[in-house]
C-alpha cells in the first residue's frame, strides 16, 4: 500500500460505491480526503466510517451538474490546501438501457452533463491545484463499454467513451510539460447500486466487493506508472 501521509486527495462520487470504498482506502494510507457527492448523509457517514479508523476527511458536498459547484470547490480546497496532490474521478449516472432509437433525451442529456462536462470542468478547475503538487496524480473511473459497446447501453457508453477521450487527450496533453500522472481504470464488474441497476437479476455476491478495486487504486498510487496508465482490476485482483 502506498503511504500517503500529508497528501490531499480528493475522491468524486464518494458517497457510496467503488468511490466510497476509494475514499476510505486513500485515508488509510494517509490522505486527507475530500469527499465529494450529492448525498450529505451518506458522505458523513463515510467520513465518521474514516475518523473510525483515525483517518481525515473533509465532506464537500456538490452536484456535478452545476458547473459554478465544481468551480466554487475548487476555490475552496485551494483556500484550505493551496493544492491537490490525488483527484480520483468516480461519479457518474447511468441512464436507463435502452435501445438508441429510445433514448429519451432529457435523461441523455444528464447523463452527458454528469458524465463529460462535468469531467472537464473538473480537469480544468482542479489543473492549477494538482501543479502545485510535487507528485500529482489524476485517477478516471472508465468502463468497458466506453471502447466495446454494448447493444442497450448506447447512452452510457457514449457518455463514458467522451470522458475517457477527454481524460486521455489531457494526459498527453500534459504528460511532457508538468508532473500529472493519469490513470484510466476500468473497474469491471463490481458490487455497486449502479452494478444492482444495470443487472437487477445478478447475484451481488457474484460480484467483487469495491474494496478489491479501492486497494488497487491506492496500491497503483505508490507505484512508478507512466501517463496515460490504463488497468482493468480483475475480480480477485
Ligand atoms: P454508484 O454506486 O452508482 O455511485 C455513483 C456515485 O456518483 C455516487 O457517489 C453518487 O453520489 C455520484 N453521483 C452521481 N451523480 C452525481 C451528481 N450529479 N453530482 C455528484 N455526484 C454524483 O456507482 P459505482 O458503481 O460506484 O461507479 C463508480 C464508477 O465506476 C463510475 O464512473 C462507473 O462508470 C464506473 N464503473 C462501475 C462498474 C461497476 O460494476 N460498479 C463497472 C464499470 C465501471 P450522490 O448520489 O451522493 O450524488
């Protein structure tokens, strides 16, 4: 596990799932973790599971539908921190299967704020606080849809294929010119509400836990991988 006492970590999506799980893991091998998410409930529960275990976290509730949130985030931990050191990107939606000739727009359309613009903004508001990191670090929660995709799950997997294509592009982007690491995760099946809704017949117990990804993650942050990194964490992994 990599140490990373005196590290601010930021983790999206850390109310509940592969997320959750993430946060936990980065405070257990030290970080300070903000803990981002629309559900101020399970958020504080989650920190309280951290304080548990004599980790330190901070809940930071926002909707990643509104742009200005995102923004007034970022303003904050820079007030607090002055920098961010590990930003791991895990929320997303995942609207309704359906077949594309189906796909109600209105839901396609959240589904694409969540997903990829919120993804930009947060590449963009949060560059400046990951430069004043000596070792920074940016983790992207993909899905094998994004590049195989599936019949029933065009909107998703639309919206997951242009966030992992923002994410890359940023990371050659930025590869030769600061000290940003990207990693691109694919998670695989795992034990999740959004695993529960696209597969309600599923055994859960079938499924890997999100701790199993969670080590992984943290794991690979002590690790010297080269940018863009792409993983898929197998189900004993
Ligand atoms: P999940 O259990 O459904 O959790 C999704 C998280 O996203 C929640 O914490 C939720 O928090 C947050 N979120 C959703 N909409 C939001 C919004 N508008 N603003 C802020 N936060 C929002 O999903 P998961 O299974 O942990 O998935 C995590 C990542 O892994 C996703 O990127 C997913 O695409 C990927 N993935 C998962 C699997 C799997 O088998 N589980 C497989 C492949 C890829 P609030 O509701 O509190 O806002």
């Amino acid at each position: 596990m990599s140490d990373l006492a005196g590290q601010v970590a930021l983790v999206t999506g850390a109310s509940r799932g592969i997320g959750a799980a993430i946060a936990e893991a980065l405070a257990k091998a030290g970080a300070h973790v903000v803990l981002t998410g629309r559900d101020t409930g399970l958020l504080e529960a989650v920190e309280q599971r951290i304080f548990d275990c004599g980790g330190s976290a901070t809940i930071a509730p926002v909707d990643l539908s509104d742009a200005d949130g995102i923004a007034r985030l970022a303003n904050a931990v820079a007030e607090r921190w002055g920098k961010l050191d590990v930003l791991v990107h895990s929320a997303a939606v995942l609207p309704e299967l359906m077949a594309v000739k189906d796909i109600d727009q209105t839901a396609f359309s959240k589904a694409l704020t969540v997903n990829v613009l919120a993804t930009q903004a947060l590449i963009s508001r949060f560059d400046p606080l990951l430069r004043a990191s000596s070792d920074p670090r940016f983790v992207y929660l993909t899905t094998s849809v994004a590049a195989a995709p599936r019949a029933f799950w065009g909107a998703y997997a639309a919206s997951k294929a242009a966030a992992e294509a923002l994410v890359d592009c940023h990371a050659q982007e930025t590869r030769n010119i600061s000290k940003l690491r990207v990693a691109i995760i694919d998670p695989g099946a795992t034990r999740t509400a959004m695993r529960a809704k696209a597969y309600p017949g599923e055994d859960p117990n079938s499924v890997k836990q999100p701790g199993v990804v969670a080590d992984r993650v943290v794991t690979l942050l002590g690790e010297q991988f080269s940018s863009p990194h792409r993983e898929r964490v197998n189900q004993t992994s």
